[in-house]
C-alpha cells in the first residue's frame, strides 16, 4: 500500500484525505491539533505545525512515504516541497516555492517577464510618505496570505500605515505591499500541472463583499465569458505559470479583466483554489476528478486529461456570513434545495462571529450547489440558518 502525507487539517483539507482512503492510499496528517478535523479518517495523525519542515522530513523519511501534498493552503506549500525535494518526490523546486508564496517576489517575476499586473511597492514598517507613484484607492496586503486576510481598500495616504499595520500583523514574514487599485472583473483561474504541461480546468466568477476588505462571498463555474476572451486568460495564465517554473500541482491564479479588454495578473498560487473551487466546484461542473489528480501528480502516477469528455455543467458556493453575535443554534434546510450538493457548519454552536469583516473568519457556513444548466440563485442564509444571541 502507497503511503501519502498530508499537510494540514482543516475542514479544506478533509476530501484530499477522504479520496486518498478512497484511493486505496495510507495516510498521514500533519497539522496543529487545533482546527484538525481529519484524523477520524486519516490512518496516522501528527500534532506538528505544517511550517516545522525539519520534523516533518524526519517523520516522513521514517515512514517511507511515495508522496506529499496538500490542497487549498500556501502556508504549507514551503514545507510540502521542501519534503518532496529532499526525498526525491514529485513537487517544485524551493525557488519556485519561494517565489509563488510570496506576493512581492511574484510580482517582480510577472513584472520582469512582461506580464499585465498592478503597480506596486514593497513595505516592511508603517513607514508610508506619499511620494510612491500610485494613484489612490490603493489595496495593502500581506504578501504571504491568502484568502483576503488582512487586506484593505485605502482611499487617502492617512488610512495607508494602518492598513500596513493590519497587514503586518497578519503576515508570517512581515512583509507587505502596497498596490494600485484597478477597476474590472475578477476571476480565478483553475489548472493541474505535470512536468510542465499546464492544463486548463475551468475559469470562476468570483463575488466579494467589496471595500475595503473583499472577502468572498460567492464563487460560479464557468464564468460568463466569451471563447476569445478565455482563450487571453489562458494563455496568458500558462505564460505565467512558465515565467514561475510552476510545474507540478493545482494552481489558482487570480486575474482581473479591465473594461478595455486587457488581462491582468493578480496572484498565482502554486496549489489547489480553496473555497471548494477545486475539492467540489471543478467535479461538479466539468466531472473532472481535480483532487485525484493532485494525488496522482504527488505519486507521479497522472494520467492525461481528455477535455473532451468534460461535462458543462454549473456549480457554485455560496458563503453564509450571519449577523454579528454568539451563535444560539443551526437549522440546516439544505434537503429542501434539490441543487444543494452541500451545506458545512464552519463554526458552531456558542462560537462568536465579530463586527469586522477581515478575512474568512466571519463565514459560518458554505453552500455548494450543482445544475445542469444554469447558475443559480441562492440565499444561503435561508439554507443554513444562524440564530444569533
């Protein structure tokens, strides 16, 4: 029997180890016991931070795994091919690692290759004068976080440092930037590499809650996009891929499209979209198997993809953000919806949703739903239904 590690634990994670067993795979998890929610079905778990990449090598190296990956998380992509390098496993190489998981260093990659991306300045310190050659608004982001966290829409220089501050204190390295604000429409961009094939999945719609802290809300596949303008995004992503030596594994890149036509490069992250873009929405719209595949690549067993047996169906997820309040209790409604395929308590019972919209931590509930032949409407607080105190 194969034997597969995985790093991290949380809720996201869960259908990579559920398709491993599936598989037929031994797993091993790796991650905090905090938020772990995985080791009633994986067959060893390790309570050790997904960033120790020294102890989890060693422990690796001692159970004799065939390969390691991880889905939906930059946080462990460091460590994930730090593994697969030292013990000659399929991944990427530490430089593209390095690059990828940093939004700065991307950047300067995109920009020194020639590819469309916002300007943008570097900062370590609250340290903003105002003589950077940007026009406000401006976004401020860690560069080493996903999922909006502490990301703000400033609108004049003296909101700027404590955006920085905010951003500071929610990145590991301390790093962030400060970036022009762009008008247009945003997309994510789903695809699976082996050895440098880059094969396109599918392009998101993706809705957030907007300024100043664009936490998302809602995500639908496929896009409502034109054949000429996918056929732009594509090439244009899979130039990227190639300018960051991403050649193995899922990437999520997010771009936006201006009203003039022309396709910018926001981020690319070297694993699978979260969200359920990838675990759920990616099967469910194109009956692709995007988890499978991701293990098969960490075994480097893939097997080639025929596009053209893909189904053109509609899925989406939907984000249930209740009222600010201690939770009094659920009421799950989702058998009542025929295209709900899914309804996840994220918090629970006596949890404590803040004020502030910053990040993910205020979702309480995600909704995925299929259709055959449209996108549909959902109001997911009538699915999941939060009573607050």
């Amino acid at each position: 029997m194969k034997k597969l590690a995985i790093l991290g634990a949380s809720y996201l994670q869960r259908p990579l180890v559920e398709k491993a067993n599936e598989m037929g795979l031994e797993t091993h998890v790796f991650a905090w016991e905090k938020g772990n929610v995985v080791d009633d079905i994986a067959d060893s778990f390790y309570p050790i931070s997904v960033i120790e990449k020294e102890d989890i090598l060693k422990k690796c190296s001692c159970i004799g795994i065939d390969g390691v990956t991880s889905i939906a998380s930059d946080i462990v992509m460091p460590t994930v091919n730090y593994v697969a390098e030292k013990l000659g496993l399929v991944g990427n190489s530490l430089g593209t690692t390095r690059i990828s998981t940093d939004k700065f260093e991307m950047r300067k990659a995109l920009r020194n290759a020639d590819i469309s991306c916002p300007a943008f300045y570097f900062y370590q310190k609250p340290d903003f004068c105002n003589t950077d050659s940007l026009t406000f608004p401006l976004i401020v982001k860690p560069t080493d976080r996903s999922g909006s966290r502490g990301v703000t829409k400033v609108k004049n220089p003296g909101e700027v440092n404590a955006a920085i501050k905010k951003a500071l204190d929610n990145s590991i390295n301390k790093r962030v930037i400060v970036e022009e604000f762009i008008e247009g429409r945003e997309f994510s961009v789903e695809m699976i590499s082996y050895q440098g094939n880059h094969h396109f999945l599918a392009a998101t719609d993706k809705v957030t809650t907007g300024a100043p802290y664009f936490v998302e809300i809602e995500h639908h596949q496929p896009a409502e996009i034109d054949s000429k303008t996918e056929q732009n995004i594509i090439q244009t992503v899979q130039y990227a891929l190639d300018v960051l030596k991403i050649k193995n594994g899922a990437s999520h890149s997010e771009v936006l499209l201006t009203p003039e036509g022309e396709v910018k490069i926001v981020e690319i992250a070297g694993r699978m979209g979260g969200d359920f873009i990838g675990s759920d929405m990616i099967p469910l719209s194109t009956g692709y198997d995007f988890v499978k595949g991701i293990i098969q690549i960490a075994l480097g067993e893939f097997e080639s993809i025929n596009k053209g047996e893909f189904k053109k169906d509609f899925s989406g997820v939907y984000y249930v953000l209740p009222k600010p309040g201690t939770i009094k209790s659920i009421i799950d409604r989702s058998g009542e919806y025929r295209s709900v395929r899914k309804a996840i308590n994220i918090l629970k019972k006596g949890d404590k949703i803040p004020e502030v919209i910053d990040g993910p931590g205020k979702r309480a509930g995600v909704i995925v739903y299929s259709h055959p032949g449209k996108k549909i409407k959902i109001n997911p607080n009538e699915v999941l239904q939060f009573k607050m105190s």
